[in-house]
C-alpha cells in the first residue's frame, strides 16, 4: 500500500503546486 500511496500523494502534490502556480501567473 505505501508503495501506491507515495506516487498518489506526489501526483496530488504536483497538481496542487500546478494550480496554485497557474492562477498566480494568471493573476500577475
């Protein structure tokens, strides 16, 4: 299970960072 586990969390860490970039580019 933690071997599935950790690619997940990256995968919702990545598309978090990937938004909360994006709508700052948008923003500036």
């Amino acid at each position: 299970e933690a071997v599935l586990t950790r690619p997940v969390a990256n995968l919702m860490k990545r598309s978090k960072a990937l938004r909360f970039y994006g709508l700052m580019g948008k923003r500036s």
